[in-house]
C-alpha cells in the first residue's frame, strides 16, 4: 500500500492524469470555442449569403449609378431633334419708300430631318446600352459580393481549427512546464515546446486578422456597419447548375452589352453619312408698304452641303470606328467562351479534390484523432505525438476547406455567365 500511495502522488503520475483532464477539458470547450471566439460588445448576428447579396444590391452607389445613367439616357431622346433658334426679325424706317415702312419675319431651320432620325435611334439605342450595363452591373455586384462572402465564411472556419489547435498547445506548454519544474525534462524541450506553442499562436493570431480584413471588405461591399457571423461555421458548396457543355452559359449579359456598344457605333456611322441630306428651312413675313397694309408670304429653303471632303472623313473615321468596335465584339466572344470552357474544367477538377477529401483523407483523419486519443488515454502515448497526431488532421480540415472554397469561387465566377 505505501507503495501505491508513492505512485499516487509521484509527478509522473500527476502529469498523467493531468493529461486526461485536459482532453477532457478541451473536447467539452470545442463546441463552445465557435460562439467565444468572436466576442465583442455586440452580440454577433448571422448573415447569410442572401442577405449579403441583397444589402449590396440596395444600398451600393454603382447600381444606382447604373439606374441614373438609364433615365439620363431617356432624357436623351427628347433632346434628338435638336433644331436651330427660331429666327425673328423686325424692320421699321424707309423700306422701300419715304413713308415709313414696317417689316416682321420669322424664319425656323430645321436641320437635316435624316440627322434627327438617326440622332433619336442614337438615343434609343444608348438606352439600351445603359440597360443592358445596369443588368450586368447587377450581376457582377452580385458575384463580387458572393465571392466575398464564401472568402469570409472560410476565413472563419479555419479561425475555429487554428483556434482549437492554439488551445491544446498551451495545454502543452502548461504540461511541459510542469513537468520541467518536477525534472522530467531539460530546458532545451521545454524551449522547444513553447517556441512550437509560440509560432501555432501566431498562426492563430493571422487568421483572426484574415477574418477581420474579410469581414471589413464585406462590410464595405455591402455599405453597412455591424458584427456578424457566417450562417454555418463551415463551408458550404455553392450549388451551380454544371452543364456538360458550354450551352446553358451563354454570358448573354456580357454579350448583349457588347453588342449594344457596337450598335451605338454603327449609329455614329449613320448619323455622319445622314449629313449628306439636305437641310430644311422655312419662313413667314409679314410688312406694310405706304397704304399697302397686312402684306404677308412665306418661303421654304433646302441647304445642300458642298464641302464634300468633310463629309468624307467623319464617314470614313466612322467606318474605322465601327470595324474596330466589331473586332472587339468578336474577341471578346472568343475570350468569354474559352473562359467558360476553362472554368468548367476547374469546377471539375476542384469537385474531384472535393470528393478525394470527403471519400478518403477526412475519414483518415477522424480515424487518426481517435487512435490518438484512445492511445493517449491508455498512455501507450505521451501528449506530444497525440498533438502531432491532431495537428495532422487539422491540417487535413483546413485543406479540405481550402477545396471547397476554391470550388465555390470558380462557381461563383462561373454563374455570372449564366443565362
């Protein structure tokens, strides 16, 4: 019995049962690290990735920019048929006798109705152009604002790993100290353990930075003030709807914009040849002549242009501008489509990592943190390899976030090709 008793209280037992306790400790504070983790004066509220969306999508200055550049544009048609002053002219005095004459004309031009046409199917068209930039606007902010967010919501997942590893290392460097002072072991493995416990803290202390710099960049996206928390502590995949070919992403966005550019330079191109048509003018007077009262008359007058070689070379600038506008048009076809092409193969390729971690290295590690544990337990190992052991499959966790983060990023990008 004094024998048992001396076992009881020798220092290496103490450090053992010290061990349990804290793994204990630690697999009952787990679960509580996620709502402590981010304390601050406010309660954190949840944010989903719809909420996100639609805080952008009310209150960012680009869409309501968009939205004014689309009445601005309306406003353009009435201001089509731009035509001259209307010209009034009054004479009085000796006219055409000694008597006193009075003379009273109005002259209106008109322009080149051809040039107000085309000028107004001009206005028409810019409209649509700031339209189709308004709903593509709409689908960019939207993507911007989804990338952000999954960036964020892997941010704070991986926080919670680093912050359980952080945990069970100072546990480590406690155990190391105590067994230090008992003489177990030399100051060269205690230094050791805490410069290991120093640099997981550091890592830590980064991502807690990481998720402070991604929350502040969703914040500023989505123009509001606040303290928030993902919707699920993990990554979640962002369901997209995978095609086997490029047909269900057409970017008619894009594409639709892009054409609407074109066509607001071929009506440049028709409003510089509409000024080859003639110019309309017209009049009305009215005059007195000594006893002659109340004569009156009207007249009508074409201008035609004759300095052709102007005329000429804004036609000719036009056409250039035109040609290059479609060279682009079909560039940015060709780009868009083998974009499609090349994030469909990403999407695969980071599904197939997806499935490797969820089919073989997740089930690993929860098989190596339960051994571990187990032999942790039973003592056939000491607390540092039983670190090694979980280090390594946190390792895998984070990894296996870094998947479906990279997945959800080229989805996200994808979506905006949508149709």
């Amino acid at each position: 019995m004094l024998n048992s008793k001396h076992e009881f209280n020798s220092p290496h037992f103490i450090i053992n049962r010290f061990i349990r306790g804290v793994v204990i400790i630690y697999m009952l504070a787990a679960s509580l690290i996620p709502s402590l983790l981010f304390s601050q004066d406010t309660a954190p509220e949840y944010l989903t990735l719809r909420q996100a969306v639609n805080s952008a999508l009310l209150n960012n200055i680009q869409i309501e920019n968009a939205q004014l550049r689309i009445e601005q544009a309306e406003s353009q048609k009435a201001a089509a048929w731009d035509f001259a002053p209307t010209e009034l002219n009054y004479l009085q005095g000796q006219l055409h006798s000694a008597d006193q004459d009075e003379y009273l004309e109005v002259n209106q031009s008109f322009g080149s109705i051809l040039t107000h046409v085309q000028t107004l199917k001009k206005a028409r068209i810019n409209q649509e152009v700031q339209t189709a930039a308004y709903h593509l606007a709409i689908r960019q902010l939207t993507a911007e604002v989804k990338s952000v967010y999954v960036f964020w919501q892997y941010s704070y997942a991986k926080s919670i790993l680093l912050e359980n590893e952080k945990e069970l290392y100072q546990k480590m460097a406690d155990i190391y100290t105590l067994r230090y002072n008992s003489g177990d072991i030399d100051l060269l493995e205690k230094s050791m353990a805490v410069s290991k416990v120093s640099d997981v803290t550091a890592q830590h202390l980064n991502s807690l930075d990481n998720l402070i710099i991604a929350e502040n960049k969703l914040k500023q996206i989505m123009m509001v003030e606040g303290n928030f928390i993902p919707e699920s502590g993990e990554p979640m995949l962002y369901m997209v709807a995978k095609k086997t070919d490029t047909s269900g992403y057409s970017a008619y966005n894009h594409l639709n914009y892009l054409s609407k550019q074109h066509a607001l330079v071929l009506a440049d191109e028709a409003i510089a040849k509409s000024h080859y048509f003639p110019e309309i003018k017209a009049g009305f007077f009215t005059q007195n002549i000594s006893e002659l009262r109340n004569l009156y008359g009207w007249q009508i007058g074409v201008a035609f242009p004759l300095w052709i070689p102007k005329q000429q070379a804004e036609i000719k600038q036009s056409k250039i501008e035109s040609e290059i506008a479609l060279n682009n048009l079909e560039y940015q076809k060709l780009q868009i489509q083998t974009e499609i092409e090349n994030l469909l193969f990403q999407l695969n390729k980071n599904f197939r990592q997806i499935r490797h971690y969820q089919e073989n290295s997740l089930p690993q590690a929860e098989l190596l943190i339960k051994i571990a544990t187990a032999q942790l337990n039973t003592e056939e190992i000491d607390y540092t390899e039983y670190l090694q052991s979980i280090s390594v499959a946190i390792k895998i966790k984070q990894d296996y976030y870094l998947a479906i983060h990279d997945y959800n990023q080229t989805a996200i990008q994808l979506e905006i090709y949508g149709d």
